[in-house]
C-alpha cells in the first residue's frame, strides 16, 4: 500500500526524519527554510513510500503571476541544487514504477503547470522518472577524494595547477573559514563584486541576508573559505556539504589579485579539509559553455567528469499551452526557440531570465 506524505518547513522534524540534512544538503528543511525567506519561494517536500522504502522529493513552488496567468491560482516547481526523487530504505522498485503517475496526480491538483528538477548525479533515482522527460545538460568537473594527497597531486591537478598552488604558498596567501559576520560581510563584498564584473544575470545577485543566514543557520553543513593577502581579503567561496559531497556553491575573487592565485588555493584547501572529513567527491560544477575559461579551470583540478541531467515534465498542457502563447504574444517570440523551461519563465527583452537550466553551482570561478 502506497502511502503519500507532503511536509511544509512548518514540519521541520517531520521534514528531516524523511530526509535529513547529512543525507542532502540541498534538499533539506534547513536550507528550503533559508530560500523560503530569502528567495520568496514556498517550499515542499513530497513523499511516496510503501512498507519498505520511501522516496523524497524537495521542490520549490513558484506562483505564475499576471500577465501570463489570467484565472485561477497556477504554479511551477523547480528542485534546489543536485536533489530530484531520493530513495531511502530498501528496494525502490515498487515505489519508483508508480512515482510518476502519483506526483503528477498530486501537482495537477495543485495547480503545478510544469516541472523542473535539477538532478543528482549520483542519488537521483531516475527510475522514478519518465525517462523522455530526462535531458543531458552538461558534463561537470568533481575531484575524487577517495584518492590520496599524493595521487591528487601527482595524477589529479595538472601541472599549470599545481605552479598554481605552490604560487599561492610563495605569495603566503592565507586560507581561513569565515568566523564572524565582518568575515561574511567581506565575502560579500567580493561576491557582489564578482558579479558585476561578469554582468551576470540578476538571479545571481543573492542579498547579504542570504548569506548570513545561511552563516548563521547552516554552521555544520556550510563553510565560507576566504584567502587574505598582505592582511587584505581577496577570494572567497562558499561551500555547501553532505555525508558525501561537498559543493562548491557561490564564490567571488578580487581580479586585481588574481596572479597570487588565492583560488587555487582556496580549492587546495577544501579538497585537504573534505579528505580529513571523510567526503567522497568536492563537486566544482560546470562553466557557462562547454570549455569555456571557467571550465577549463575548474579541470584543472581533475580529470573526473559526471554526466549532469535536468527534468522537464508537463503537468498541465492546456495550461502551459495557453501560458506560452501569452509569453508569445508578449515578447513576440517563439516557445520553441527559447533555451530554457518553461519558456514562459525567461525574459528576452532583458539579461536575466527567471529560471534556467543552469545550476548555480561554482559560477564565480
């Protein structure tokens, strides 16, 4: 007998005995509190589970507001970072055959036009999924801490990697995790920085708040690795982890600083610190585009790639149809065209698009 369980934030035992945040980082009541408050969207957490297994899924809801939804309340989810359909128990199979017929019966009568998942390369459980809705997004770059240093160093970094590392020791950058709010503040600023020296797109322009409560709420699941030289901070990154990875999250660097090479060494840093802490992977991401500089960086690091895969599920075709001939009508564009899902969602005429298929994860390096 299969049983259906959806907890809210308001349930934040219940929310965490299903999927605790040492099992997903992202997917947990912690940090879905953090993005209700800070980034304005309701969070949810739906389970199916029979006697022997259960399956959790986090997905944010976002209102479909005017002037594309006319009459009565509409919605679309989108998964936090590296999450989709985790199993926890024993056998899945049975659970897994009946997920999509039961979540799509839960979000049509929710009102949830259109689903988006961004998926776990190694514990999504895609069995749960509607294999045409799957889609290969991009190869991202981890670093094995399975490995030891001396392999890491030998066989893992490339050689301009390693000059890198060892530049930033001559340099004497010092690598320290933020401990204070002036230190976050710091991070801040050179974030923000970052950001407006990549034009990037306003999604990315995460608030001070953002980050202090993730600070002050997420202690033992986050870390702010900043780099000081000359008794100046000049690079930080935030790093977001789990029993078995840890990600690479939102990070800035003060460019005018780059020959000292603190990234490197904040990089170096953090795969030293997860080896001690028993991590299995440092996840680094993806870049923009395929070997674009920021890829090509972060690879320099590791030959290890993972295959990075979204979600897009329609829920409501009538629905979505109708929302994207008004986004047609509006921007005078066609649906089909547009990279992202739903095509409602993005914003031609503008830089910044509301959602898009590329995770966060690692974009300032």
């Amino acid at each position: 007998m299969l049983k259906e369980v959806i907890y809210t934030t308001d349930d934040s035992p219940g929310w965490s005995s299903v999927l605790p945040i040492q099992e997903s980082v992202f997917g947990s009541v912690d940090f879905a509190r953090i993005a209700e408050e800070h980034l304005g969207y309701q969070a949810k957490l739906y389970v199916l589970q029979d006697q022997n297994c259960r399956i959790a899924y986090p997905f944010f809801c976002r209102p479909i507001g005017l002037p594309l939804a006319r009459e009565g309340f509409l919605s679309d989810t989108v998964s936090p970072e590296f999450t989709g359909p985790l199993a926890r128990g024993g056998s899945a199979h049975t659970v897994a055959t009946d997920f999509p017929k039961m979540f799509s019966s839960f979000a049509a009568n929710e009102g949830v036009v259109a689903e988006f998942i961004r998926l776990h390369p190694w514990k999504a459980l895609t069995s749960a999924l509607l294999g045409d809705c799957v889609h290969y997004s991009r190869e991202i770059v981890y670093v094995d801490l399975t490995w030891t240093e001396e392999e890491l160093w030998e066989n893992s970094f490339t050689h301009a990697c390693r000059k890198n590392i060892m530049r930033s020791q001559r340099e004497n950058v010092r690598v320290f995790e933020a401990r204070t709010m002036d230190d976050i503040r710091e991070f801040y600023r050179l974030y923000i920085q970052t950001m407006k020296e990549r034009n990037a797109l306003k999604d990315y322009y995460f608030s001070l708040d953002y980050f202090a409560a993730i600070f002050d709420q997420l202690k033992a699941s986050a870390r702010f690795v900043l780099a000081e030289y000359k008794d100046q901070l000049i690079a930080g990154t935030l790093y977001l982890h789990d029993r078995d990875d840890v990600y690479s999250y939102l990070g800035g660097a003060d460019y005018n600083f780059q020959q000292v090479r603190p990234t490197n060494a904040i990089i170096y840093h953090t795969i030293l610190w997860g080896k001690r802490q028993g991590r299995k992977r440092l996840v680094l991401g993806g870049g923009y585009s395929p070997d674009d500089g920021i890829l090509r960086f972060k690879a320099s690091f590791s030959p290890a790639r993972a295959r990075f895969y979204v979600y897009k599920r329609v829920h409501l075709p009538e629905r979505y149809a109708a929302l994207c001939r008004s986004w047609s009508r509006i921007y005078r564009q066609d649906p089909q065209t547009s990279a992202y899902f739903p095509p409602y969602r993005s914003s031609p005429n503008s830089e910044s698009p509301q959602d898009s298929e590329d995770a966060v994860i690692g974009v300032a390096h």
